[in-house]
C-alpha cells in the first residue's frame, strides 16, 4: 500500500482513472487508483461512468462502406494526385524556361548598342510583365476552390 496518497484531483487524474478502466495501470498508480475508488466519491463516479461508456462502445459495430463510395474515393485521389505532380513539373519547366529568358533579356538589355531609352522601356516592360504573372498566380492560389461539401447530394 502507498504510504502517504495524495488526493485525488478530477482536472489532472481523469488519466489515470480511464488507464484503471482499461487495465492498464500497475504497482503503484494501481494501488493510488484503488485508494482513490475507496475513499473518494468522485472517482468512483468517474470510473463507473468510464466504465458505462466502455461497455457501450465495445458493442459499436461500423458498416462497411458501400463499393461505390470507394470507386468515388479512388477517382479523386488519383485526380490529385496526377493534377498536382502535373503542376509541380510544369511550375519547374516554366521556372527554367523563364530563368532562360531572363538571362538572355539580361544580355540584351545590358549591350551598350542598343540606346539607352530602348533598354530602359524593355526593362520596366519586362518588370510589369513579371509582376503581372505573380500577381495573377497568386490571386488564383488564393482563390481557388475549397469547398470540402461540393459532391455531397442532399
């Protein structure tokens, strides 16, 4: 037996009550429980009710799912999944593409043949264009469709 037990505190032992119940508790945290089960109406009550729901949940049985919901769930996921690797490769292709073309906009724009009016209109051409295309990406990331409940029939 625990020479000296503390009290027993519902906010901060309602773990160790639910681990009793399950049986999963030994030596000392047991023979604490127990005390507390003896001398304290609450644990008591709180056990007997942890108990209570065991019992019923035990019984629960889930139905199996119908073989069309797993025909729907495995459309979506592959759609996903494709369209996301499809983007992603894409994004790099574009990336790549237009770190090309930078470089040799860069080239172009930094020749000393060229006046110095026509550099400067390509570059603040090329800034535009560029905050153009981020602007639009971002708006669209931001915007896209989120609705979780989209296929659900009523």
């Amino acid at each position: 037996m625990i020479d000296d037990p503390r009290p027993y505190d519902p906010a901060q032992d309602e773990p160790l009550i639910s681990a009793f119940a399950d049986g999963e508790l030994q030596g000392e945290q047991h023979e604490l429980v127990e005390f507390w089960i003896a001398n304290d109406i609450r644990a008591r009550q709180e056990l007997d009710r942890l108990v209570r729901l065991k019992a019923f949940t035990d019984h629960l049985v889930l139905r199996p799912a119908p073989d069309e919901s797993w025909d729907e769930f495995n459309k979506k996921v592959y759609n996903r999944t494709e369209r996301s690797l499809g983007w992603t490769l894409f994004g790099i292709g574009a990336g790549l593409v237009g770190a090309y073309f930078v470089v040799r906009l860069a080239l172009v724009i930094l020749a000393a043949t060229i006046p110095l009016i026509i550099r400067l209109g390509m570059f603040v051409a090329g800034a535009g264009l560029i905050m153009l295309f981020i602007s639009a990406l971002r708006q669209r990331f931001f915007t896209r469709k989120r609705d979780r409940y989209d296929d659900v029939k009523r």
